[in-house]
C-alpha cells in the first residue's frame, strides 16, 4: 500500500524525500516553491539527477506537487494569468523530476454572491457555460503548453470554493475532455461538504456516484485527513488522524476497501507537535489495515 504525506523541501527538493522516509511514508507530496508567492521553480540539471538518483534509492514513489494556494483559475485577469504561468512552469519541472503531476485547487468566482453547488446546478445551461469559460479555457491553455506526462489534478475543495461537488467536477473534467486530467479526493474536503464514508454501503454508494459521474480511471490520489469541524459545516479545517470529527472507522473503510487499495495516501495532517504530517499520523492510519 501506498501510504504518504506533505513534507517540506527546506534544504533541497531530495531533503523532501528524505523526510517522508524517516516518518515510514513511501510517496510524497511537496510543493515546488513557496506556496504563497508567484515564484517558479528554478531546477537546474544538478538539482533534477540528484532528485531522481534519491528517489530510486529510497524507492520513493508516486510523488505530486501541490500547486501554490493563491492560483484562481476562473479568474480572467491578472491572477488568472499569474495561474497559468506558476502551473505552466510547475508542469514543465515535473518529467525532470519524475513527479507525476501538480495537485490543483481551481479557485473561486469573483462575484461574492456566487450561488451555493445546489443553486448553480438549477440555473440555466447558458448562464452555467458562461460561467465555467474562463476557467476551462485557461485550464486548456497550460494543458496545451505542458508536457504530455505531466497530470493537471483537480482536488476537490471545500468552503464553497470550485469543485466542492463531484457533479461540478463532472462538469468540468467532462468540458476538458483531456487524459491528462485526474482527480484527487480529500478526506476533509468531502465531509465538510457533505459526502457520508461512514459505513461500508456509503462508501460504496459514494464510489458508484464518483464512477458515473466522473470515471473511476480519472481518480489519482487520496488526502487523507481528519476534520476539526461538523459534518456538512462548509469548513474544511484539517485535523490529526483520530482527533478530529471524521472517526477511525471511515479511515478503516478508506484503507481496506479493494478498490482504493492501489490508490497512493497522503496525509496533510497538523501533526501530533503541530510541525506537520508526522508519523505518528502515519502509524495511526496503517494500524488500520
């Protein structure tokens, strides 16, 4: 089983391989340059063998990037065009490195009284489509300007930010009609908007929901992580494994069903000393198995 988590490439993008090692993970999660800035990652030939020679040594794999917090990319102006490039230039690092692709979240509409999933999915086709153009049509830009190997992965959000409900993300995977965009699904996320895992009917009632609506084959990877707020509360505040509202049961349901077995793991947990994703984390999850 492919079990992971979020690490830090403070000193080196293989100093991130090095970590998840050291806490019992063999896939990764990094980003590629600070989260909260517009930077793009600088990865001369030196950085990507050492990066790849470590990889293999330790037999760390799939790894992901997690594309910086700040990009929108139903924007249509200047943050829009500062999303494309920092995806654009992130997508480009990923062959070099042997990284399977960028973890996305898509953003939000300007307008402040954007209605909530339920409200849009009632309005009129054309007024949805006029909606949604920005957002593909940037999302097709970088696919056009990046590597083939390289995935564009939509994760699901919560707050009611885009791609809260798999009926949109069905939406907008089905508009790009592209093999090179993938999904990820987060723990949190899905709880804070509403989708029950608790029981092994709901999960599998959630699986068959997700394979009509989406295709089974566009499912990437899992964040998997507790949740510090009620269920169906909008708010997707991340909590340690066994600490937060979700309950270990759903984690055990996660972990031992056979269809997601294959599936990497990554944890974005707080941390048990509040520095991270931890093992403790890790160990917690694979007590499950």
């Amino acid at each position: 089983m492919k079990l992971g988590a979020h690490q830090s490439i403070e000193g080196g993008y293989h100093k991130g391989l090095e970590r998840i090692r050291n806490i019992g993970g063999n896939c990764l999660q990094i980003f590629s340059t600070s989260p909260r800035g517009w930077n793009s990652p600088s990865i001369d030939e030196i950085v990507a063998t050492q990066f790849r020679n470590r990889k293999s040594e330790l037999n760390i794999d799939p790894i992901y990037f997690h594309a910086s917090y700040l990009i929108n990319l139903a924007d249509n102006g200047r943050v829009g065009s500062l999303s494309k490039l920092s995806l654009i230039s992130e997508l480009f690092v990923t062959p070099k490195l042997n990284i399977r692709g960028s973890i996305v979240h898509l953003g939000s509409f300007k307008d402040s009284h954007m209605p909530s999933w339920l409200d849009r999915a009632k309005m009129v086709r054309d007024d949805l489509e006029t909606r949604y153009a920005p957002l593909i049509n940037n999302i097709k830009e970088i696919l056009e300007q990046t590597p083939e190997e390289s995935l564009f992965i939509i994760e699901n959000a919560g707050n009611k930010k885009i791609a809260q409900r798999l009926e949109e993300i069905a939406i907008i995977v089905k508009k790009l009609q592209n093999a090179r965009v993938r999904v990820c699904l987060d723990t949190c996320h899905l709880y804070s908007a509403g989708y029950d895992l608790s029981s092994a009917k709901k999960l599998d009632d959630f699986l068959l929901m997700f394979d009509k609506l989406i295709g089974f084959e566009k499912l990437e990877v899992i964040h998997v992580n507790d949740s510090r707020d009620p269920f169906n509360s909008g708010r997707d505040r991340h909590a340690n494994i066994g600490e937060g509202t979700i309950g270990l049961k759903t984690f055990q349901l996660l972990l031992n069903h056979p269809i997601l077995q294959h599936l990497p793991l990554i944890i974005e947990t707080p941390g048990f000393d509040k520095k991270g994703p931890d093992k403790k984390n890790l160990d917690i999850l694979k007590s499950l198995i």
